[in-house]
C-alpha cells in the first residue's frame, strides 16, 4: 500500500495562522480497545462475520479495516475479507479543487449480497462516505452497506450516521482530527489540534 | 493652375542631400531652394524636420485585380502605396485572368490611371503562367509594358527561358524578372526547410530550390546576352551567386522584400499563416547576407512583394493557407528600423534601394528624382524618426495580412505628391 | 493545465502524472461497471478531419468511462467538408457549450491554432506530422508497466518513417523527457531534414542496432511515399528496415517490440511479430483508453478554480 500523505491539514487561509496540538485524547491501548470493541460490534449486529466484507476508504481507512479483520479472525477465527476504495472520482468537490487518486481500489470478489462494512478513521461532514456508497454500489449490490469510524467529530453536512464508532469527539470546525497508525505515522493515537491566530498568542506573531 | 509648396525639408536624392524648399506648378517642378515664397493660394505642406524624396517605386505589387478583388483592387493598393510613399507600381501579373495579353494590360492601365498612384502594368513571359509557350512580348512592349514575370510561378524550363531571354534582347528596355523556385525540389513545401520545419512537422524548401534558379539563370543571361532581373532573393547562396555574376561584368539585377531582411523561419512556430509566404522566411544567416547584399549594392532595390489575401485565406491552416504579406505601409518604416537605424546603411543609400534604382530598373524615366527644376513632382515626404505602430485594422489595404502587427517602427510617411497632387498629407489619404 | 498540444505541455513530470493517473483508470477500465462520475456534465467533442476510427473510439471511450458526455464530427460527415473554415466550425461548436475538443487534423499545427481562437481545452489526437501526445503518453505507460517507472539508460531504437511521423515526434519528446536513449533508425531519405537540437542519436543500419536495443518501436510504412521517390521499393524498404524473423532472432530476449498501428504486415514487421513473446502492441491498443482517461481527467477533471 502506497505511504499516505503527510498530513495536509485543511489550509488555512494565508497569513491566518498554524496549527498547534491541543489534546491527545487517544493513546495506543484506547485505540485498540475501541478496535477490540468495534470488531465485537460488528460480529453482534451482523450474527456473525461469514457474510462481512470490510472496506477500507483510502488511506488510513484501509488500516482501520485491516486492524478489524485482525481483531475478528483473533475471536472469531474467521478471515473477513478486507478491500480497499478510492472514492476520489467519486468526490462532489471534484471541480473545485485538485484531486488525485490516493490507491489502486480492490474490492474482494463481488459484493453482491454481501455486508458491506466500510471503514474510516474519522466521519466529519459525510461527503465522502457519500461518494463511498455510490462508489461500492456501481460494484454491485450488497444486502446491506454499514460504517464502522473510529472517531466521530460531528459537522455533517449530509444525512449519514455509524454504525459503530470509536469514539464520539465534539469539535470546533476550525479544529483538525488526526488518527495515527504505526503503521502510517509511526505511533497510535488520535489527536485534536487546533488553528492558532498568531495575534492570539503570546507574545505575539512569530 | 495649381500650386503646392513644400517647405521646410531636407532634399535627399541621387545628386546628394540640401536644405531646401520645393515650389511645384502644375505637377511639375518649378523652383528648388533654401528659401522660396509661394505665391498666394498656394498649398502650402510642412517639411519642417522632414526629408523630401523621389517618391519611392515598388518593382513588385500583387494588386489582384482582375480577379482577386475580395484582397484588394487596383484603386486601395494604389492608396496603400501612397501612404507607403510610393508613387509608383509595377502591378504583378499572376491576376485572374493573367497579364498576358493586350486586354487585361489596357485593363490595368485604364484602372490605374485615377489611382493615387501610378501603376505600371508588368506582363508574363509564358501565355497564362503556364510556363510553354511565350506570350505576346512584343505586343505587350508596345503597351508600355516592360518587366515581364511569371511571379507566382518559376519558368522552369530552361530552353523556354532561354528563347525568352534572346527574343526580348529586341526588345529595348524589357526586363525579364524570374521568381527563383525549382518546382521539383520546393514541391510540397510551405516553409523554409531546415531545422524548425523538422520539428514543426511541416513540408519545407530548401535554400537550394531558389539558388539553383539563380544560378541557371546567370549562365542564360551569360549565354544570351539577356537582362535578368531576380525576385525577391531570399537565401544567402542566391546573393553570392548575384555578387559573383556582377562581378563578372553580368547583366543581372536583383531586389529584396523587407520581410527577407526582417523576419526569420523561427516565427512559423505558431502555425500562424501569416508568416507564411513565397520564398518563405529563412534562417538568420540568410537574413545577414540579404541585408550585407543590399548594403553592398549587390541587390538593387527593395520591392514589398505586396501580397494582400482576405483574412479567412488566412486563418485556414498553414499548409492550406496561401502565402503572402503586406508589405505597401511598412516598406519605408522597415528599411529605417532595421537597416538605417543600426548602421547598416546610410538614408541615401536606403532611398536608392526604393526610390532611383528601382525606377531606372523598370524604365521610369519620370520617378527616381532628381528633385529639380522640369522634373515631374512625384515626391515623398517623410518623418525619419517619427516612431509608430502598426495597427492592420488602419491600413488602406483591404486586407489584413501583415505580420508586423503591433510593431512599433520607426519612419513615417507624412505626405506624398503624385505629379504635384498631394495624395496623402499629414499620414491621411486624400482619396 | 489546459491544453494537450504536444509532448512539451507536461514536460518530465506532467507525464509522471498522467501515468500514475492511468494506473488508476487503468483498474476502473477493468471493472464490471467500468465508469466513475468524475467528469459528469462535461461534454468533449471529437473533431477527427483525417479518419481513424482506433483513435476516436479510444477516446470517446475514455470520456464515457468518465461520464462525460460525448459528441462527434467525423472526416465524412457533411459539417466538416469543405465550405465552412474551420474557424467558423470550432465557434460554432463552441457556442454549445463544450468543455474540450479533441481534434485530429492532416495539417501540423491545427490543434495549436484552434486553442488560440476558443475557451475550450484542446487535445492534440495527432495534427500533420507534428504530434501524437496520447500515443507517446501510452507508449511510455505500456513500457512502465514492463519496466518500472525508471526509464533512464533504457535504449529504444525508433524505426522507419520518422520525417513524416507525428508519433516518432511525440515519443523522441517523452523518452527523452523520461531519460531514455533514442536512436532514430532508417534511410537517410526518410530522417527529418535537419536535427539540430534533437535528443537522439541516428543511424541508417537497423541490424548494427539491434543487439543493444531495449525497446524496438516499429513505425508504419505508407504506402504512398514509395510514389515520392524516397525508397526504391517496398521490397527493398522491408529488406533493409523491415522488423524480420531473422532480425527478432538478433533482438535481445528481453527486447520488447512495440508498433503504434495498424501495421503492414509484410512491409515493416513480420506477420509473426505478434505472436512474438516480446511484443506488446496489443497492450499498446488496450492501454489507450486508460492514458486517455488520464489525460482528460488531468485537463477537465480536477478544477483549479475553473470557470462553472
């Protein structure tokens, strides 16, 4: 899998500031309890894992999928199959700004009549678990389509919900949420950082 | 009786360069001196800080009529030449029908006779362009005719050529003036060939296309006895083929068209048509020795080769498009700018090249000056400083096809007398 | 970027791009429903005054693999005969509203005037002898795909036609571009006049050639141009140049053989050619609608605050 991005935050707009951490609110262990927890969720809902397909959205996405499948093949001793998605083409912001394919999508086998769990680290606005579903569905036709994120920051723009979160985290607009995975960023945690006005802070602009 | 005074200006012709004033009656030159007073009533025109010259003659018009009236007729290329300073044209043949017979010279000549400028009818060596059989030299000589071309068109056999070359030797004063392009090695072509035709993609001619028609045409000239005259020379092989054949003692002449001493092949890099002409652009190296052959007396007058197409012809792609520029208005302002202005040559020098040589050349006794008493007053006023820029949608001709657009240059046309009526004053046409 | 005119508007890493992208495509042009939304609402027109049929399809392929919305004017039919300038027939066109023209012309250069005269993006499907950008831009994809992105050192040797081919033009561009040694192989009559300034290095013998060569890219033979004097025959033109069994036999076992199409079996290559292991020319044609989606999505897809 392709390294992802260095984190690119939403860009502030010129001369508006940096971005500065403000709370760390996960570390590793609660990251992989709610993993733990996530994969038992998913296992209940669905009666069992025989008919789940995890699908990861690019780039951490893929990851939290992979962290499932390996969580539920350690309980469940089944081997879920996990696929990846690129919803890049199916973006609605496709004409205002420059985007790029983030990974070669692999859906494993057909979908149809399977239950598609896609998976990301954070849900924010909903716009890209839109373009998710409309991407999964021109693959074929699962029995049902669920969302599994391990953070929840609230904002959404369109009528989507999880199915199973990590954590709920009530956030400023302005604020950034950053999963971290070891095996993307070197550690696991999930932070909150924050756009910092250089008039606001002490001792004035850098 | 009318009187014009030109004053204030300094006279430049064959005989040399003076201060003075010129008092014109009845198309004819009265009076030439530092200080004359017109009598009242007389049109007075301001030289102050200007030059006065023979008015310039132009060796090489495409004025397109008959038949190609949609670019231009006889009527706006002659107020295109006025404005340019010219008070004479020798109107190019490839018209539709062609010069090759005593209608369309009359034709021609009945055209030009109220134009603001005075258009001599040139005629074609071979019946129709067609380049087999000779047209009525003779009967064409004795309508005034005496530049005979198939402009337009190379006359690629050499036997004919020759047979052409001796008959017109009965001819006094007949010029036969060759457009230098072997049909065989330019076929297909639309630019210069060479290193930006390769990476262009475009069919090319080489050099040697014109220099092998130079250098066939001086051993014809050498072998007959014949007077050649060479069109618009734009390689540097051709100009030391002149400059060799001179020097041998050769009856042969030559002209230049601005845009060879102007403009390079490295401008058909935007395919657009407008620097698409015929011998096309060239490489810098030809660009150096046209200009080195005009300072050198090697070439004999610059002529435009004036070619005016509707601007629709112009916006096909380039290698449908027909070739061929402006060249009337900007003739003048170029030879300053470029050639003048660096040094290359000096004013007088530039004046001969458009103004006495060509005149000589195409037997017009009445234009080339000198400025002085009896002689008819055809005249050009013009500013050599006066900077300018090139607007195509202001020019007098009805087409557009002028590459300099936007240009700013250097030399201005101020006023133009054809035998003592002032055609253009103050840069205006005055019909 | 707006326009796809040559080989010259991306330059080295605008062609990195259009392949990473087309691995992309690639994968979509492989699914069930082979379709993403990406350029839904656009429309890219086909402009194609010089027929081919391989080309159009390709593109107006790629275009609906992306949702666009397609229309097409083609060398018969009666809005591109002769009559209306192409001025007037691009404005018209214009004027109902297109995003992009895709325009194949007989005369160098068209594509590059058209793009003077309209808003719209222009792509460049092969103009004259001048370019055929998609085609390198394929090309180059094909051979990654075998050879990883790292073209530099790699020894492609171009044969036959180059003064006439637009292809030969765009690909000396691109692999250049891409750090690849080109030699342009053929007789003397059909190398371009003069190559002052071109990447490459020439040779008239195609068998002193052959046993250091990578990549061996075969160009077409025109029928025509025995009439212009510039080979004796076409029998001697395929005894000198053409791509032989006894030449596969000299070509390294690891050579790839690559041939735009369509080919003249016979003439410059063998018939067996394509049963050789080594060639990739159906490859060639199979990537096309891939690089084309690239090259489309790159010019329309991905809005740098383009005008609504």
């Amino acid at each position: 899998m392709r390294n992802p991005p260095a984190w690119t935050a939403p860009d502030p707009s010129p001369g508006s500031g940096h971005w500065l951490l403000r709370a760390r609110v996960f570390e590793a262990d609660d990251l992989k309890r709610a993993v733990t927890r996530i994969a038992h969720e998913i296992v209940e809902r669905n009666h069992g894992a025989e008919d789940v397909v995890l699908v990861g959205l690019y780039t951490r996405g893929v990851i939290v999928a992979r962290r499932l499948a390996a969580a539920i093949a350690s309980f469940e001793g089944v081997e879920v199959p996990v696929g990846a998605l690129d919803v890049s083409f199916y973006r609605d912001d496709i004409a205002l700004r420059r985007v790029s394919p983030l990974g070669p999508t692999q859906l494993p086998g057909d979908v149809k009549d399977s239950v598609v769990v896609l998976c990301d680290d954070v849900l924010f606005t909903g716009r890209t678990i839109r373009a998710a579903m409309d991407a999964v569905v021109d693959f074929g036709r699962p029995r049902a389509v669920q969302l599994a994120v391990l953070v929840d920051r609230g904002h959404r723009e369109l009528p989507i919900r999880a199915d199973y979160v990590g954590k709920n985290l009530p956030t400023k607009w302005d604020e950034d949420v950053r999963v971290h995975f070891d095996e993307s960023d070197g550690d696991d945690g999930i932070e909150i950082w924050e756009l910092v006005d250089p008039e606001e802070e002490p001792g004035g602009a850098t | 009786m009318s009187t014009v005074l030109v004053k204030g200006g300094t006279v430049v012709d064959a005989g040399g360069s003076r201060r003075a004033d010129i008092l014109i009656e009845d198309g004819v030159i009265n009076e030439v001196a530092e200080t004359v007073v017109g009598p009242a009533g007389a049109t007075v025109l301001d030289a102050d800080g200007a030059i006065v010259s023979p008015g310039f003659v132009d060796l090489h018009t495409h004025l397109r009529e008959p038949g190609g009236e949609d670019a231009e007729t006889i009527e706006t290329g002659a107020r295109a030449g006025a404005l340019g300073g010219y008070t004479a044209l020798v109107a190019m043949p490839n018209t539709n029908p062609p010069i090759d017979c005593a209608a369309v010279v009359e034709q021609v000549l009945r055209l030009g006779r109220v134009a603001p400028c005075q258009v001599v009818s040139s005629g074609c060596i071979t019946k129709g362009r067609a380049g087999e059989e000779l047209a009525p030299l003779g009967e064409l000589h004795g309508l005034g005719v005496r530049i005979f071309t198939d402009d337009g068109t190379c006359v690629a056999d050499a036997g004919l050529m020759r047979r052409a070359l001796e008959y017109a030797r009965a001819l006094p004063g007949a010029v036969l003036a060759q457009h230098c392009e072997d049909p065989q090695l330019a076929r297909g072509g639309h630019m210069n060939e060479g290193a930006w035709s390769s990476w262009l993609g475009i069919p090319g001619m080489p050099a040697e296309a014109e220099s092998v028609v130079v250098a066939r045409d001086i051993a014809l000239a050498g072998l007959t006895g014949g007077r050649v005259h060479f069109l618009h020379l734009s390689t540097a092989a051709s100009v030391d083929l002149v400059r060799a054949a001179k020097a041998r003692g050769l009856a042969v002449t030559a002209e230049a068209a601005p845009h060879h001493f102007t403009l390079t092949d490295s401008l058909c890099c935007g395919y657009d048509p407008m620097f698409k002409v015929n011998p096309p652009l060239r490489t810098d190296g030809d660009v150096k020795a046209v200009k080195e052959g005009l300072a050198d007396g090697t070439i004999d007058a610059i002529a435009t080769d004036h070619a005016p197409h509707p601007a629709q012809e112009k916006e096909r792609p380039f290698d449908e498009a027909p070739p061929g520029m402006l060249g009337l208005e900007t003739a003048l302002a170029l030879t300053i700018t470029e050639l003048v202005g660096p040094g290359l040559l000096d004013l007088p020098r530039a004046l001969a090249l458009l103004s006495w040589q060509p005149a000589r050349l195409a037997g017009l006794a009445d234009h080339g000056g000198p400025v002085a008493p009896g002689r008819p007053a055809h005249l050009c006023v013009f500013d050599p400083e006066a900077v300018w820029e090139v607007d195509p949608t202001r020019m007098a001709s009805r087409s557009r096809n002028t590459p300099y657009a936007g240009r700013k240059l250097t030399g201005r046309v101020r006023h133009t007398l054809l035998a003592g009526e002032p055609v253009v004053i103050d840069s205006q046409a005055q019909r | 970027m707006k326009h796809l005119l040559g080989i010259d508007d991306l330059g080295a890493e605008g062609i990195a791009e259009v392949l990473r992208l087309a691995d992309s495509f690639l994968e979509v042009t492989r699914r069930d429903i082979p379709k993403v939304p990406a350029l839904r609402g656009k429309t890219v027109v086909s402009m194609f005054y010089e027929d081919s049929t391989r080309t159009r399809l390709s593109f107006e392929t790629a275009a609906k693999r992306l949702s666009a919305d397609t229309m097409t004017f083609s060398a018969g039919s009666s809005s591109l005969r002769k009559g209306e300038s192409l001025l007037d027939t691009v404005r018209t066109v214009e004027a109902m509203g297109i995003d992009a023209i895709v325009v194949r012309h007989k005369s160098s250069g068209v594509p590059q005037r058209i793009s003077g005269w309209i808003e719209a993006s222009i792509i460049n499907a092969g103009d004259g002898w001048h370019e055929h950008p998609t085609q390198a831009l394929l090309d180059a994809f094909t051979l990654r795909r075998h050879r990883g992105d790292s073209f530099a050192g790699m020894k492609v040797a171009i044969v036959g036609d180059i003064k006439h081919s637009r292809v030969a033009r765009s690909n000396v561009k691109a692999l250049s571009a891409l750090g690849a040694d080109v030699t342009l192989v053929g007789p003397p009559t059909l190398m371009p006049p003069d190559l002052e300034g071109w990447p490459v290095t020439i040779s008239y013998d195609l068998d002193e050639v052959l046993p250091t060569t990578d990549v061996l890219y075969v160009l077409r033979i025109q029928m025509e141009r025995q009439q212009e004097a510039l080979f004796p025959s076409l029998r001697e033109y395929a005894t000198r140049y053409g791509v032989t069994r006894e030449r596969l036999a000299r070509l390294s076992a690891d050579a790839l053989v690559m041939h735009p199409g369509p080919t003249n079996r016979g003439v410059e290559i063998d018939a067996l050619v394509a049963d050789d292991p080594r060639s990739v020319i159906n490859e060639q044609v199979a990537n096309g609608v891939a690089v084309r989606m690239a090259v489309l999505y790159l010019l329309l897809g991905s809005g740098e605050g383009r005008a609504a």
